[in-house]
C-alpha cells in the first residue's frame, strides 16, 4: 500500500478498480491491483473523478459515514432511509428535459426469477432517454459479519456474496486471506479450485446465453443451454459434493478432494456440450430473427468500456483485454497458455459470441487440468498471523477483488468488490440506446450482480 | 437446423416425480385443504438472495425437473398467483415490496421460503439489515430448506404442498406422457 498526499491522491490516473474507507483511511484500488490510500480528515477524502468511482463513493458514505468531497453524485446506494416497519420515502428521479418524455418504472420485484432492483426509464415514445437503476435491495450487511470472524468462519460469507459467481468469490478472498498470511497453498488445491471456476464459467455461460434466447422469445435455445448448464452442475455435485461447488474453496486449500468418479462425471458433461455447441452456435448465428434482436442491440462503446475498466465479457465484447487469470502469478494458468477471446462491436451479439468462445476454451482447460493434478495434500490450515492484501480472482462476469486486513487470525476490516460495480453503469448507458422492449436483452447480457454490489 | 430441433423434439420426456406421502400429510394438517386445485401459478419474490436461490429455482422448469408437468407455473404477476415464493433473507429495503406482493394476491393464497436464508436468515442469520427469513414479514407455511435448495428438493416440496391443499379425494394418477417415436439413427 502506497500513502498518498490529497492532491497525488486526486491526480492518480489509471484502470479504476475500487474504492473504499475504514476508519483512518480511504484506499483506491489499481490494475493490476496497486493499492494506494489517503487519510481521512474529519471522516472525509477528496472525491476521485474516474467513472467507476461514484457507486464506490455512495457506498463508503452509507457504509462507513465518509465524505467525498467534491463529489458529483451523493445519491444513497444502500441506506435507501426504511423504518423499523420497512416503509420509507421514495427517492426523485429526474428526466432529461425534452417534451414529450414519460417514465416508466420497474421493480424492486422483476417479472422473471431474478435479484431485485429498481430501474426508473425515462423514455419517449419507444425510445429509452434515460435508465437510473437504484440498488441496494438485497443489502444483507455482509461486511460486518465478516469482521471479528477467522478467515475459515467468514469464507461462508464470501461464498455467498454472489452465488452464480461463488468459486472466483470463495477463491478471491482465499487468495488475499493467503497473502496477508503468507500461505504458500498445495499445488493440488490451486488445480482443483482452477477446475471449479471453470466449471462455474460454463454453467454461468451456457445458462445465460441461453436466457438471452428465451427473452428474445427462443424458446429452444433457452431449452438446450438449460440442460447444459443442469447437466455440469450435476457434475459438480457429483465431483464436489454441491451443485454451485458453494464452500469448496477454503483458505488455505480446497474443502475436499475430487470425488472418485467425480473427474469421470465432469468430462462426460464436458463431452456433451462440446458435441452439442457447434449446432447450438450454428442456430444463434443462423436465425435471423435472433440475430435481428441482439445485433447492434444495446451498444457499449470501447471508450465508455475503457472508462469503467470494464472486465469480463462485458468489457471483452468492447474491445478490453483484461482477465485476471492473466496476471503474473495466477496459478496455474501460468501453465496453460490462456486464450482471450475480444471482440469490439460491443452489442448484444457480441457479448454472446465471446462467451461461445470461452466456453471450448473452459473445457480445454479443465481436461489439461484434471489430466495433470498435482498429488499433494489440498489444504494447510491458516495460522493466527497478522497482515493485509488484496486477492483476485476470474469470475465468469470479471475480475472480483478483496480487501483483507487480519490481525492475530481474526479479520480487522475487509472489501469487496465484485465486477457488477463497474458493469452497472455500463448497463444504464446501453439501455439509453435502445427501445425499452430491448432491455432484458440489454441487461441480460451484461448479467450484472445485484447481491455482488449491495453486499 | 429444422433437423437438430426435430431431434430435440422428439427426444423423451422425463420421468414424472410423485409427492412423498408422509410430507403431504404433515402439511395437510397445517395447511388445510383449499379450493385452488392442482394447477397453482406461483409468483417468486427475490427478496435479499445471493441468488443461487434464483438459479436452482429457474433449474426446475429445464428439461430434467420440468416443473411445468406438474400444472405448476409462475406468473410475473402476484394477481395471478396462488403461491408466493420467497428467497432471500428479507431485506430490510425488500420488507416493503414483499408485504405489498403478498397484499397483491388473491385469498387463498399460499406463502412458500424457499432456501435457508428465507427459512431464517441462513448464513446471514442475525444481520442488523435483514427481517431474519420471509416470515419476518409475511406468514410461510411450507418451508423448502438448503443452501440453495436442489432443484429436486424444491420440486418435491411444491408437489408435496400441491397434494395436501387439493380437494380430496385425489384426482385419478397423472397418465405417462406419450412416449414419442424415436428417429432412426443417421
Ligand atoms: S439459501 Fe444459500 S443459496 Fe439461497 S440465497 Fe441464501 S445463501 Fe444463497
């Protein structure tokens, strides 16, 4: 960590990843992960201009009670002001001042099974002008109930932080818990929790592109990449003892070994999406009235991409790079030549044909992965050290970081920052592009978290 | 393509599931019977998840749990629905929506928590922010535990509330579903 004067502070420039406070300082966080802070003075800090930063703003201010000074947009993120009986105010949304313009509002109760969240549209005729999305619904004060508890106790915590994404979570904080104590983890653990996390990338993948489909009325899709996904997720119940593969990351290791038969279980459902996917593809890239839908559909430019520092398929679809399993370090990618698939046109389609690219390239590595398992032990128990690090790790959607700070085994103060803070934004920006009929299709395939910002 | 969708098409259909008996005379002494039959459309309410919850449930309507063989929909609509079904610790800022969702429906309505957070909080248990569990905000009477809930699970307990609020006696046994030709192989 690197302490800095309030105008370096102010004068930083770089991919903007995170902001937070505890109760002497404020920290920014950096690609690829440099971690640099400032000290509060009267529980306040200078307001940073990148894009991403205002949720991270919003939050301290609801969280931790900070200011930042000179900051554009104090709206609450979390505190949305209830009663003891759950009642509360409604916030104003403002629309742009154009005539004609109406607002239309939807939720915190969506019509599909999905997270709450309210989105207010001002539209115009068809046409959205404006989408102001107000989280912090599902807010379940995680934060604290991490603090105080041993990073084995609170690991139950960060696998449930966003439970599509529960391996790279569980394996993010495992990683910072790791750091700040200095654990060197057995060679085994690193394969296995690398093979759970691309497992979670495909059932995540194959699940989403097929909901795409369903939204955009294509009921087949929908049908075939709902039993992809069922058929990997009873490989992980059958490999890892649980269908999400929910508290198999541990700090320290991995919970259990690989079942016997489970390595079986896994490649017989990787072989069925492999034989499955090129027809699959074929139909999406073959069926104009769905590709009538999604391209040129709910554009995000490369610039407004680069802005947030958008991660995952969300920011590769628009012309970004990144993916954490490419920094130096990240174990045991290092060993398997990781293929990046970017696109640039940034629409709907896009996002789509990267995940399809993402999905042979899963399966190739959990084949090199399961072939060549290290044998060794798959746990060490964490000893009661004291230090702090940040942790990331590559979820389906992005990058997800944690902040760490443990003293004498117990965690002091934590972070979290999962990629939907960056990717909300996002959302709010492709919907002011389209017609409100669109904007399933939009959301769905940014796929942003609810649980994952609200914590 | 037209061949790859007939394929599918004609593959079989799954294997129906039957409610547990020893459940559905449990809850039939708490529920009672209704007059809602056994075609139910059930309204999901998300109110606090991690959204595991959200994935297991959207898993019971795939090709392998097919909920929707059982008569069992949802409906985007609470005005519509015969059951409400709750995931999530109950929010605080979700208290409000899931009071005036279940306030939305018509009587008699049915109230399901589905996973341990809805059950009592889970994990989350004893959160300043949460209501503790969907009961801290609207009467439940059947509860689907697990974290997340197997999609089987949650299958067999909407099966198991189906059978103990339906009209006695029991409709005659669900006929198979027609077994379609197979295709000959290529
Ligand atoms: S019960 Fe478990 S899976 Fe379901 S919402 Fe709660 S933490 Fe997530």
């Amino acid at each position: 960590m690197i302490l800095l004067s309030h105008e370096d502070w102010v004068a930083r420039r770089g991919r903007f990843i995170a902001l937070w406070t505890d109760a002497r300082h404020a920290y920014a966080l950096y690609q690829p992960g440099e971690l640099v802070a400032v000290e509060l003075v009267d529980g306040a800090y200078p307001a940073l201009s990148h894009a991403g930063a205002a949720w991270f703003q919003r939050l301290a201010h609801d969280l931790n009670g900070h200011t930042a000074l000179g900051a554009t947009d104090t709206r609450p993120a979390i505190d949305h002001g209830r009663a003891a009986d759950g009642t509360g105010p409604w916030p104003e949304f403002k629309s742009p001042e154009v005539e004609g313009v109406h607002q239309v509002a939807v939720g915190p109760i969506h019509a599909g099974i999905i997270e709450p969240g309210h989105f207010r549209f001002s539209v115009r005729g068809e046409t959205v002008l404006k989408l102001e999305a107000r989280l912090g619904y599902t807010h379940k004060g995680t934060l604290g109930l991490i603090r105080g508890k041993s990073p084995r106790l609170a690991a139950r915590f960060a696998a449930r932080v966003s439970g599509d994404a529960t391996v790279a979570h569980a394996s993010a904080f495992a990683h910072a818990a790791e750091a700040a104590l200095r654990l060197e983890v057995p060679a085994r653990a690193v394969y296995l929790r690398a093979v759970m996390a691309e497992l979670e990338r495909l059932a995540n993948h194959t699940s989403d592109i097929g909901a795409i489909a369903g939204d955009a009325g294509f009921a087949f899709l929908d049908a075939r990449f709902a039993l992809a996904r069922e058929r990997l997720c009873a490989a992980a119940q059958a490999a890892f003892g649980h269908r999400l593969m929910m508290d198999a990351v541990i700090p320290g290791g991995v919970a259990g070994d690989i079942s016997t038969g489970g390595a079986a279980a896994v490649l017989d459902a990787l072989t069925a999406l492999e034989a499955e996917l090129p027809s699959l593809k074929r139909i999406f890239e073959d069926y104009a009235s769905l590709q009538d839908r999604v391209v040129g559909t709910g554009i995000v430019p490369p610039a407004l991409a680069a802005a947030y520092a958008a991660g995952g398929y969300a920011g590769r679809a628009s012309g970004q790079t990144h993916d954490a399993r490419l920094l130096p370090g990240y174990a045991p990618y290092d060993n398997f030549a990781l293929f990046v698939p970017v696109e640039q046109e940034g629409d709907v389609a896009a996002r789509i044909r990267i995940r399809l690219a993402e999905i042979p390239e899963s399966i190739r590595l959990i084949r090199d992965m399961l072939h060549s398992l290290p044998e060794t032990p798959i746990a060490i128990a964490p000893q009661a050290g004291s230090g702090a690090a940040v942790g990331a790790a590559e979820s389906f959607r992005g990058p997800v970081w944690y902040w760490l700070r443990i003293e004498s085994g117990v965690i002091a103060d934590v972070f979290i920052a999962d990629p939907s803070t960056l990717h909300w934004p996002l959302v709010e920006h492709a919907a002011a592009t389209a017609i409100l009929a669109d904007f399933p299709l939009i959301n769905k395939s940014i796929n942003a978290s609810y649980s994952g910002v609200d914590l | 393509m037209w061949k790859t969708v007939a394929q599918h098409l004609l593959s079989r259909a799954p294997a129906a599931r039957q409610a547990d008996p020893a459940l559905v005379k449990t809850l039939r002494e708490r529920v009672g019977a209704s007059a809602l039959g056994r075609s139910l459309a059930i309204r999901v309410v998300s109110a606090g998840s991690c959204n595991g919850c959200e994935l297991e449930l959207r898993a019971t309507q795939n090709l392998v749990y097919d909920l929707t063989q059982y008569g069992l929909s949802f409906t985007p609509s609470p005005r519509h629905a015969d059951i409400l079904l709750v995931t999530g610790v109950a929010a605080h800022n979700m208290r409000e929506a899931l009071a005036q969702a279940r306030a939305a429906m018509p009587e008699p309505a049915l109230v399901v928590a589905v996973g341990d957070c809805a059950v009592d909080g889970g994990v989350f248990k004893g959160s300043p922010a949460i209501a503790g569990g969907a009961g801290g905000v609207v009467a439940v009477d059947l509860v689907i535990a697990g974290c997340p809930p197997s999609p089987a699970q949650i299958v067999q307990g909407l099966l198991a509330l189906v059978e103990a609020q339906a009209p006695l006696p029991a409709l005659p046994k669900r006929r198979e579903p027609r077994r379609a030709p197979r295709l000959p192989p290529e």
